[in-house]
C-alpha cells in the first residue's frame, strides 16, 4: 500500500493531482464560508450542475479545449444565477423551488445534449467524468487554468472582504454605506461559477459542493470570526483535498468521493469535539451548569430555612428534594469553598455563603419584580421563570434591572429585597433628620452614581436630610428639594458633617 503511494507520488500525474487537488481545496473552503454563512448552499450545488450544458455548447464550437470549457461553463453558470434571482424577484415561487427548477432543467439540457453527441464517432465527452471528477487525467493547461482562478478567487476575497462582510451580516447597513448588495451577490455567484468550473476535473459536480459546505461547517464549528473561519476553512478544504487524494491512491478509488469522505470525517469530529459548540464540550457545560444550580438552590434554600429556624440536613433535603447521600456530597463541597459550616447536623452559612445566598434571592425578587411591573405577569406566573434566571443573572445585570425598577424594596409577594453586597459604610440611610452629610465621591455601584447625577447630585456636595416618609427620603440642597427611594438611599454612600 505504501509502496503504491511512493510509486504514484513520483510520477508526473501524481504531482499535477495533487497540486490540483490542495488549489481546489483551498479555493473552495475559503469561499465557501461565505457561501454557507449567506445561506447558499442549494445555490452551489446548482451552479454545479447547471453549467454542464455550457461545456456541451463549448465542445461543439470549440472541440475539447480547455479554455473553451471554462468560458461554457461560466456563461451557463451565471445565466442559472440570473434565472434563478429572477424567479425569486419576479414570479411567486419560493426561493428553493426556484433553484430547484432551474438547476434541474440546465442539468438535463447538458445530460441529453452530452447523449446526443456522443453518438458521433470519434467522440469522447465522459458524463462519468464530469459528475465524479478525473484529477489523475489533469494536464498542465488544466493546472494553470486552476492556479489562476484559485489566485483570481483568494485576491478577490481578500480585496472585497469588507464588502463581503457587512452585506453577508448586515445587509441594511451595507447599504447605507452605498454598498450595492445585489452587486455583492452576483459578484460572489462569479466567484462560485469560477470555483465550481475549477473543481469539475478534480472532484467533479457532485463532490465540489462538499468541498465548498463541509470544510467551511467545520470552521464555523470551530471560531466565531469570520476572518479566522475563512482561513480555518482553507486550510481544511486543503486538507481534505490532500488525504482524500492519497488514500484514493493508497486503497485505487475514485478521488472525489474520497476528498469529501475525508472533508466530512473531520466535519464529524469537530461535532464532537469542537469547543463551546462541540457535543461533548456541551455535554459537560450543561453538567456543570446543572451542578452548579444545584449547588446555588442548596445555598439559598439553607438561608430561606434560617430566616425561620435552625436548618438541619433532613429539613434541607425535604425542601429540596433531593436524596441525602447527593445532598451530602454536595454539601461537603460548599465546606471546602467555606460557603457552609457544617455542625453536627446544623447547618450555617459563612459570611461568604451568606452574601451568595442574598445574591440570589435578590436575583430572584427582583426579576419577580420586573416580570410583574414591566412584563405584566401575575403573582402566580413568575416564581418558576425566576427561578430559572435568577442562575444566569450577572451582577450587572441584577443591578440594571433594580435600577429600572426604581430600587424596590419589596418583592410582589410583599418579601423584602436583600441589598447589594458591600453596602456603604456611612449610608444616607442611617441619618436623622435634619442632619447635614457630603455625597461621597466614590459609589460602590456606578449605577447609584448614575442615577444621583441623573437627580442633580454631584460628588462632594452638601445637603440636609429633611424627612423621611415610608419609602422615601426628602433632601435639601440649597433651596431645592429632592426625594429619593429609601432602597436606594441604601445604596449611596455619604460623609456625615458635625453640627
């Protein structure tokens, strides 16, 4: 087997196939990352087969020629391209359908155009040839014909990659910037006429859209820019192309079909294995997410037990439901993090896991909260969303939501909402009426520091705090009055003045 290799890598054919062969890989994988991502696929694949009837017309004008070939090839490329967006704009056939009918009729144009002359002795022009590809019968013309629209096709995405960009992501934006999209479209629609027409004598119609889906698929698997995605695809469709072509030659099968069994074999493992989009990486990211709710629920349900009792290991298991030996393993873990002190069979929270707990509670009252006064959701709607969300809530975004809220102190259900960890030392909060204090210039939350600015409070300025009512705070600066949410005055950190 490897003496067959050998012995084919030193003949001439062999060296031109595989040069082929890594140029189509290249060319079709870096093009074909736009093709998928702009959801023509169907496209290609019927470029590939409705271009057979220009190679019959170029074959009775012109005779076997390989320039002649391509010029066919194209012309009928682009007049299925045209016919094809044409149905979609002007008659009322969905845009698969349309694709569907046009590649299908060019297709069997060329089939009964290819048995009609070949009839005629002295002809030979292999259907077989064209649907799977003959790369150990390429000449030197094919060589330098696919070198220059592989350098034609890599300059071009490399030119127009701005272009390309914005109309495949954001097509409304590219055309306020006076990027004609429908001129991006047919332009790549030329580039995939040129990359199908290049492919044909290598991989052939069938496999060529293999190699313009599946080294692109896995890329995208793989990164999520496009710029990495492109080249990732290349080196890929390179790949594939150059495997595929030495265990053809290894095991004497058919190159195409082995270039897209190898394309798709690395397809299936970037399946499996690819980071964040991988079967596996998700298998583990959803098991450690579920652990980790589990772990959060453990946390907060011990401090919803404490507020109204001693919290043992029976009563926990009975709220959580949860069978003890998991429960135990679990709360050994939290032991080792210092969330939970475990003593005997009473449970505490640390300092530590207290903060966690009122994190999450306050996740949870204040999307109750926000489903209720901003969604319009009743009392008895919200308490299975939030207890969803209130695991996937940054501290961020906790903060935004209780800042559109206008700081709450109470949930729906009438439960008080835990403040942020790390209150201020010296809060407004805490002072008597008719007591003067300076704003601190440094908030611990930048959104109370928003919203004083928002009010007119600035950094270092003095008031008198000149009543208090049950759920605001009146201020005096100078001659004007402001009142502020108690919640929030909770929050805002102040240097209180000797009188």
């Amino acid at each position: 087997m490897w003496e067959t290799l050998v012995q084919a890598l030193e003949q001439d054919w062999a060296i031109r196939a595989l040069i082929a062969s890594s140029l189509v890989g290249i060319m079709c994988g870096a093009l074909g990352a736009f093709i998928v991502l702009r959801n023509m696929a169907l496209i290609g694949d019927a470029l590939a087969h409705a271009i057979l009837p220009g190679v019959v017309l170029a074959f009775i004008i012109v005779g076997y020629t390989t320039l002649g070939f391509f010029t066919g090839a194209v012309l009928a490329g682009l007049l299925t391209a045209a016919g094809i967006t044409w149905i979609q704009q002007n008659v009322g056939t969905k845009n698969d359908a349309a694709i569907g009918i046009v590649f299908t009729a060019m297709f069997s144009i060329g089939v009964v155009g290819i048995s009609w002359i070949s009839k005629e002795e002295g002809v030979h022009l292999d259907l077989k040839d064209f649907l799977f590809g003959n790369v150990l019968g390429v000449y030197n013309q094919d060589l330098v014909l696919t070198a220059a629209i592989t350098l034609y096709v890599i300059l071009s995405l490399i030119v127009f990659y701005r272009y390309l960009f914005v109309s495949t992501f954001q097509s409304v934006v590219a055309e306020t910037m006076g990027i004609s999209v429908n001129m991006v479209h047919y332009f790549l629609m030329l580039l995939l006429s040129f990359a199908v027409v290049a492919s044909l004598q290598t991989v052939g119609v069938i496999q060529v859209v293999a190699m313009l889906i599946t080294p692109s698929s896995t890329a995208l698997l793989l990164s999520n820019r496009l710029r990495t995605c492109v080249i990732l695809s290349g080196f890929l469709g390179l790949f594939a192309a150059v495997v595929g072509l030495i265990l053809a030659i290894m095991f004497s099968t058919t190159p195409g079909p082995m270039m897209a069994i190898v394309a798709t074999a690395v397809y299936l493992l970037a399946v499996m294995f690819a980071p964040e989009k991988g079967m596996i990486f998700r298998y583990f990211a959803n098991r450690n997410q579920a652990r980790k709710i589990q772990l959060e629920d453990i946390i907060k349900q011990t401090w919803n037990l404490s507020q109204i009792g001693t919290v043992t290991l029976k009563n926990l298991g009975e709220k959580l439901g949860m069978e003890q030996r998991k429960l135990e393993s679990h709360l050994r873990g939290l032991s080792k993090r210092n969330l939970i002190s475990l003593e005997s069979s009473i449970l505490q929270l640390t300092e530590q896991g207290t903060q966690e707990a009122e994190r999450l509670v306050r996740a949870h009252r204040l999307w109750e909260t926000y489903l209720v006064e901003k969604v319009g959701l009743s009392e008895e709607q919200i308490h299975e969303e939030a207890e969803k969300y209130e695991h996937l809530m940054s501290e961020d975004m906790i903060s935004k939501v209780d800042k559109a809220l206008g700081f709450p102190s109470k949930d729906p259900h009438g439960s008080p909402i835990p403040l942020k960890a790390g209150a201020p030392i010296h809060p407004l909060i805490d002072m008597q009426i008719g007591q003067s204090a300076r704003i601190d210039d440094l908030q611990i939350d930048k959104n109370i520091q928003a919203e004083l600015w928002k009010l007119g409070i600035l950094p270092d300025q003095i008031f008198v705090l000149k009543d208090i009512t049950t759920s605001k705070l009146r201020l005096l600066i100078g001659n004007q009055e402001i009142e502020l949410p108690k919640r929030m005055a909770a929050r805002i950190s102040v240097e209180k003045l000797k009188t």
